[in-house]
C-alpha cells in the first residue's frame, strides 16, 4: 500500500513540474534564434547573392567600377586582400576584353547564427567573346558571412570543385 501511495505521489510531483515548466514557457514566449528568423536567412541569401553576382560579373576594361562595387560587400580584411590581387589577375586579360557576367542558381545556408553563416552558392558565368573563358562555367562556393554594423558582409569564400563527369555505375558518390 505505501508502495502504491508512493507512485501516486511521485506522478503528481512529475505532473506538478511538467505544469509550472509549461507555465514557464508560455509567459517566456517564443525564444526564436536567428538561424530560424526567414528575415535574417533571407538577408543571408540576399547578401550572398550579391556578393557571388557582383564577384563575377566584370569587364577588364573598367575595372575601377568592378572594385568599388565588390568592395563594399566584404569585410576590410577581405576588400584589402581583394584590392590587391584583382587588378594585377583581370589587367592580364585586358586585351581580350572580357566581359563577365555572374548568375547565381541556388543558395544554401549550410549553417547561421546571430552573426555568422556559412552559405553554398551555386553560380553560372557567361563570357564575352564566349570562345575565351577565364576560370570555370560552372562554380560551386563556400561563402562565410559575418554581420557587422548590422549587414551581412563576406569574410571568406573558397571553390568546391564541381564534378564535370557523372559517376561510374555503381561508385560510391
């Protein structure tokens, strides 16, 4: 019998905390983190969007509006790096003319925080004259966003390699 009484009580002490904790989650509210806000994920895909289309869309004849438009798009360390090399790899292409022209396919949040993301972007380039292609058709990133000041900057970004053969029958992917 006190074995029984027991049970009872401990049913009601579970119930009794299940009740205040529930309590406790209602008048909380909602504790929604950014990586499920669709604002901030949309802001997230926007700003990689941006970045991945601007990137690659140039024309090595003007090169001081392809700077000033990527530029503000990345963080400091970044635009600094950027800066740099830009106008020494394009100006070897001066001569061909090339024009450039970026469009993003899809974008993924791999994963986000409040103030940090890590995005694939999947991207197509076209070029001008089209019988010069500089670098791949086809790109596939990793773009690391930060926030600063409120607005998604890119930090970093690296090529993941794109397959251009399928897979032989029967290999692993």
């Amino acid at each position: 019998m006190i074995r029984g009484r027991s049970i009872v009580v401990g049913l009601v002490v579970v119930a009794l905390v299940a009740l205040a904790a529930g309590t406790a989650l209602l008048v909380r509210g909602p504790q929604i983190p950014a990586s499920a806000d669709s604002a901030s994920r949309q802001d997230v895909r926007a700003a990689t969007e941006r970045f991945a289309t601007a990137i690659n869309t140039y024309d090595v004849t003007d090169l001081d509006e392809y700077v000033e438009r990527v530029e503000p798009l990345l963080t400091d360390e970044l635009a600094e790096q950027f800066k740099a090399s830009t106008r020494d790899l394009l100006a070897k292409f001066e001569a061909a003319k090339i024009v450039s022209k970026g469009k993003v396919g899809q974008v993924a949040i791999d994963s986000m925080d409040r103030d940090s993301a890590e995005v694939i972007a999947a991207i197509t380039i076209s070029t001008e004259p089209a019988d010069v292609q500089f670098g791949q058709p086809r790109l596939r990133w990793r773009v690391s966003l930060v926030k600063q000041e409120g607005a998604w900057v890119v930090e970093n970004f690296a090529n993941i390699p794109v397959e251009t053969t399928a897979p032989e029958e029967g290999a692993a992917p």
